[in-house]
C-alpha cells in the first residue's frame, strides 16, 4: 500500500531544474520520457524527483524549438494526422477526398505548420470548411454542472467564477480551491473567519497541522505572490458554504476544467442523486456494508466516499486511487474535512495517484463502487501494454470501462460486491461482447438500475450495475429498477447470445425466450447489405425546400412510417462525391430497399422501388435470403413480435444493425409469404383506415412464431401505449 504521494513541478519548474527550454520539457513528456510525468487538465505534472532524462535530440534541428507536431522526417503521416486531430483513418482520408485537409508536403503527406493552423482553427471555430462538424475531441469552454450538487449558494458561486473568467491557469486554479478549502475547514471547526485573505493567512501560522499537510500538496511547489493575490481577489473574497458530505471542492474544480480535457479523459462527473442511488442499493443488498472496506479505484474528488462516509461507513475503511493528482489531493481534503481524527499521513494511504489499470492497493476489497472513465483516451505504448495484459482490451478502439470493469473484479475479495455506473450499450452493443462475457462467466447479478440519460448533455442512458464474482453463475435474486417498477428476478436465465436483457420480468423474459428458439428461423446477419443514410457535411449547400431541375426528394427518418413514406419535402443536390458520408451510389438505387428509421421507440420499416435517396436518419437494409421475398421480411420488421423482441432485448431508442440482425425470422413456404405479401401490398396501397388490416397482418405473424396466447397478451401489454403503427 501506498503511503506517501510524489511532490510535482511544472514545466517551468523542470525546464529551470534541467536547464532546457519548457518546449523540450513538453516533448520529452509527450514523448514519456519523464519518468512518471503525468497530464492533468492540460497540464504537465512532473514528479520532483524526476530525473533529467537523455536527451537524444533530432540531428539537424534546434530541439528547443521544436513545434508540437514535429517528427523525426518533418513531415506527418495520415496517422499523425489522425492523432493530432482526434478523427478515424476513415474520416482522415475522407476529409482528402473532399478537400478539407490537404496534403501539402507529398503524397500523403503535411508540414506540421499546416496542422497546427489547422487544429487552431477547429478549436477557434474559424474553420468554414468543417463549421458545421461538431468536434467533440475538439470542443472547449467551462460548463456549471449543477447537478453534481444540490446546495443553491455553491451553485452560484460556481456561476460567479465562471462568470469572472479570472481562473486562467492551473496555479490559479490551485489557489482558489486552497481559498476555499481554508473557509470549509474553518466553518467544519466552527472557526470564525474575517480576514479576505483565508489562505495566505492560513499558511502563514506557524503550527503546521494536519490540514496544512493537504493544503501545502494541493498548492505544490506553485509560489503564491501579491499580484497573484490581487489577480485573484473577485474570486478569494467570495465564499463556500459547507454542507456534510457534499463535495463542493469538485464542484469547483469540475466546473472550472475545459470540456475538452475532461473528455479525452473519458470523465463523466456522477451527479448527486445517482451516487446515492448507488450507495442505496448497496445497503439493500448488504446490511453489514458498515463493517466492509470499499474502494473507489477512480475516485476523481471523491463524492462517492464522502455519500459513504455521510451514510454510516466509517472513513478509516474507505480507500480511492485516481490518475489525476489534483483530484487526489482534493479528495484526501475532502476526507480531512470529514473525518478530522484521521492524520494526513492515514488519508495519504488510503487515496492515492496511480493509474488504475496498472498499479493500484496491493489488498483486496470487500466492495468496489465508483463511475469509471468512459471513452478515455489511450497512448500508443499505454494500448499495447493494456492489450497485453487486459482480456477486454480487445478490438479497434478500446474502451476504458471494460478495462476498470475487469480490473475492479480483480480487486474484489471473495464475496465482494462491484457496483459501477456504466453505459447501458455495456449490456448488448456488440463492442463490449468480451466484458459481458467475462461478467456471465464469473459473476452473480445483485442488482441494476436503468437511469436513462442522467449526464448533463451526454446522450447516452445509463445504468447502476452490481455483481459479484463467484461459482454460482446466477440471476436469480437480482433486483431491476426500470423507472418507476421494481422487480426481483426469480428464474434462472441464460444469455447464449451475449446480451444482458435484465429489464424484463421472468415472464417477458419467457416470451423473448420463446422468439428467440422458434424452429425454422433465419436471421439477417450475413444476407443482407445494410447502408447509412447521407451526410452532407453542409446541408444548406445541398439541401433545399424547393424542387429545381437538379435537386431530387430526400428522406429523414420522421417521414418513414409503417409501410409507408410521407415526404417533408426537402431535397438534395446529389453530389456523392462531395459529401461527408455516403453509401455506394447502388445501394440508394437498388431496384427495390427497405428504408427504416435510425431513431425509433420501435422499429419502423418501409419499402421502397423509387430508388428514393435518404439522409442518416434513414438507413438502408436489402435482404438477400434465397427463399424469402422482401416484403415477407418487411412484414417480420414491422410486426409487434419484432416490436417486443427488439426493445425488450436490446431497450434503446437507436435501432442498430446488430439489433436488426439478431431477429429471428421464420422460414415458411412461398404460399405463406404470398398471403402475407397481399396484405403488406393491401395496407400499402389503401387509402382507408389500416389499423384493422395492419392487426389482421400481426396476428397471421404471431401464428408463424407459434406463440401461445399467454405470450401474445405479454406482447401486447409491453407495446400497449406505444406509437405502433405511424400515419395512420
């Protein structure tokens, strides 16, 4: 276990203690040829005891003014590219094609002057080429999280700051999260306090106790000095309120962070309510928690140890490790706050800096909790090294949260419990098969909560997952909160396919088992070619309101109903080579398509003999199974059978391929499809009210399935309410 935590430095500080220039510092960490420098919001922290590393230079150039995108051969690959502008080989040379980057030096090839204007540019929004891309690598500003905290008077302090615009660096920064540390420990002490200047009046008494300790690692080695003072008084003179147990030194340091810093570090700050959520279904699943030990491997400033703390759980046995030593410092404050009998050496111990997927405690956990990194960014040589070790480590692009999931279980003794706040795609997309399988192959399910979208402008809904690995494998026990129901699963289950379908009670789940192994059935996957719809890259280019000579209707996904189409009328000049995303030219004019809405509470499919162009709201599938017509699979897409299996199994708004491709369709003879066939060309081509041909269609496929009635009264119950049928 680790006691003790490096002192960092800055740049400044390492360029004068080496004797380089702070552009060389900046290269040789980027590099990682700092021994333990780490990048915290934008900056560089350098470990005090760092040494100077060997500096091999590039023959030929003056290393001190190197610029950030200098390479050996002074030019820069499409690779390099991609790093530096945080876009998909895909997208890179796609963005060739259409002339919005150009290879300036060769083929293939650009001056590193010519990419760094460019990523200028992005991050200025004054490149008129990509203004209507939203880069989200790219994207920067300050946001108020409100909901990280619930106290009205910290949310406007907050807002003042911000509205300030004085905290312009990371020193800054330091100082006023001291201030406000200061004020917090005197009103937790019941100290009165007058003097505007707290901290420097703080740190100038002459006893050196143990919350000086944690406020000289905060501050570092960064020099507090009168003009830094003044700079800063709008910001020092305003004034924190304690609340037990809320973490109002997050608050600040999260709000104050840049946005694109706090995603390349694949940060999602947990709002209040779901760490006590979390922490709620802890206590229902375990009424020992208080005598457990429980860490938080990705701590950040530590709300979910402080909701833990404020809940009973004695703060000696709570623990926390997280990258970014700032958050790390303000977490043992935090602690120190709370619990003013531990020493700092203690809280040292217990929340430490350490990259979580490949050092961390040497002890094992009673109970994991916390919100992983999601989307995180991975160096070249941090990559390889996880592939090597990690078995979720697998595929293009890793995912840091399959990593921590399986670290975590790691960490766990026997009987322990993992609780995380994760995606929900970690229960069914396709990318994260290795951990699901992980956790059905080893784990027991405790409990989940679907949450829906709680992360302020994340839309990505997300869930409350707890397990624990043992030799029982099982289900049986789990508790699902969906919403506003609540239930208990009661029956054993198996997930043969890989996805965690969870939301449904042991009945629904009978049904969804009863589609799933019906004989006779084929699927999509490996028949049939699915497509995107187009992005233009500029729709007020290529899209207009009004029909010319050269422009043709184009589709989004709200003018797809059920069997039918309802054109809004827009249309598009097609230019395919143009875009910024387009199927071949043989898909949008295939002799005959289904077209169906990307974005859907259900599935919406229509069919399509006008090789009508669509946008990427409306995406393309063209079945190719020998023995079944198009129109028979359309009817299957369409169905309420489909309907039930497709949200109950996979329970998102967005219906992906792998979505499509996992329904099981049944294999009839042609006779049957004929019949079924009339009705779809009936509801197709009438003009009258459908609902009763479209509930006469449903039932004949109910009857393919074999279904038992008390199946389809599950179906109909799960779908009543729901927009089945659109335009009618």
């Amino acid at each position: 276990m680790t006691s003790e935590v490096a002192m960092y430095i800055s740049v400044s500080d390492a360029a004068t203690k080496f004797n380089i220039s702070k552009r060389r510092v900046q290269l040789l960490c980027e590099q990682g040829r700092i021994s333990g420098a780490n990048m915290v919001s934008g900056v560089w922290l350098i470990p005090e005891t760092a040494p100077k590393p060997v500096d091999e230079g590039i023959k030929g150039i003056d290393t001190n003014q190197l610029s950030i995108f200098d390479v050996p051969q002074k030019a820069l690959t499409v690779d390099d590219v991609c790093k530096a502008l945080s876009i998909s080989k895909a997208t890179a040379k796609n963005w060739i094609r259409l002339g919005k980057i150009v290879p300036d030096v060769g083929d293939q090839l650009f001056s590193p002057e010519y990419i760094e204007k460019f990523v200028a540019e992005l991050k200025s929004d004054n490149n008129t080429k990509l203004k209507s891309r939203r880069n989200k690598k790219n994207a920067t500003g300050k946001v108020l999280y409100k909901d990280y905290v619930h106290t009205a008077s910290n949310q406007k302090l907050v807002a003042d700051l911000l509205e300030l615009g004085i905290v312009e660096d990371e020193r800054d920064l330091l100082v006023v999260l001291a201030n406000f540390a200061v004020q917090l420990y005197y009103q937790s002490h019941k100290i009165q306090y007058f003097d505007n200047n707290v901290l420097l009046s703080f740190l100038s008494q002459e006893q050196t106790g143990e919350f000086h300790i944690l406020i000289k690692d905060l501050i570092g080695n960064h020099t507090i000095d009168s003009a830094l003072i003044n700079k800063l008084q709008p910001a020092l003179t305003k004034e924190i309120l304690f609340v037990k147990g809320e973490d109002s030194l997050g608050f600040v340091y999260i709000s104050l962070q840049d946005i694109g810093q706090r995603k390349s570090s694949g940060a999602y700050y947990t709002p209040e309510k779901v760490v006590n959520e979390l922490i709620d279904r802890l206590y229902e699943n375990d009424a020992n928690l208080k005598a457990k030990t429980i860490c938080d491997p990705c701590c950040g400033t530590g709300n979910f140890l402080l909701s833990l703390g404020v809940k009973g759980i004695d703060y000696s046995n709570l623990y926390g490790q997280d990258i970014d030593p700032i958050s790390v410092f303000l977490s043992r404050i935090n602690i120190a706050l709370m619990a003013p009998e531990m020493s700092a050496l203690d809280i040292r111990s217990r929340i430490i800096v350490g990259n979580t997927y490949f050092e961390t405690f040497k002890q094992k956990f009673d109970v994991i909790v916390g919100n992983p990194p999601w989307g995180s960014d991975f160096s070249e040589e941090d990559a390889l090294r996880c592939r090597r070790f990690f078995k979720t480590a697998v595929g293009k692009n890793i995912e840091s949260y399959d990593l921590v999931v399986e670290k975590a279980l790691s960490m766990l003794d026997h009987k322990g419990v993992l609780a995380f706040v994760l995606p929900e795609a970690i229960l069914s997309v396709a990318a994260h098969d290795t951990v699901r399988r992980l956790i059905i192959d080893s784990c027991s399910f405790r409990f989940i909560s679907y949450l829906g979208n709680v992360f302020s402008g994340v839309q990505c809904p997300s869930i409350i997952l707890g397990i624990t690995p043992d030799d029982e494998k099982t289900v049986v026990g789990c508790k699902v909160s969906t919403g506003n129901d609540t239930f208990v699963i009661s029956k054993p289950r198996t997930f043969s396919d890989g996805t965690l379908s969870l939301n449904v009670s042991d009945e629904e789940n009978q049904c969804l088992d009863a589609i799933s192994n019906i004989k006779n059935a084929t699927y999509l996957k490996g028949k049939a070619k699915f497509a995107l719809g187009i992005v233009t890259g500029n729709n007020k280019e290529y899209i207009s309101t009004e029909k010319s000579d050269d422009n043709e209707i184009i589709l989004k996904g709200s003018d797809i109903q059920r069997y039918g189409m309802t054109p809004s009328g827009n249309y598009i000049r097609f230019v395919p080579e143009s875009f910024q995303q387009v199927a071949p030219v043989e898909m949008y004019r295939a002799k005959e398509k289904l077209l169906y809405r990307f974005i859907s509470e259900v599935p919406v499919f229509t069919y399509d003999d006008r090789q009508t162009l669509s946008l990427n709201s409306c995406n393309i599938v063209i079945p190719d199974i020998d023995g079944l017509e198009m129109k028979y699979i359309l009817a299957i897409l369409n169905s309420s059978v489909a309907a039930y299996f497709i949200s109950k199994k996979f329970n998102s708004v967005k219906l992906l391929r792998s979505h499509i491709e996992q329904m099981p369709i049944p294999v009839v003879p042609m006779d049957v499809q004929v019949s079924i066939i009339k009705k779809v060309d009936r509801i197709m081509n009438s003009s009258e009210n459908i609902s009763g041909l479209y509930e006469d269609l449903d039932s004949d496929i109910m009857e393919l399935y074999g279904l038992p009635t008390k199946h389809s009264d599950v179906i109909k119950n799960a779908l009543r309410g729901k927009s089945l049928f659109l335009g009618i």
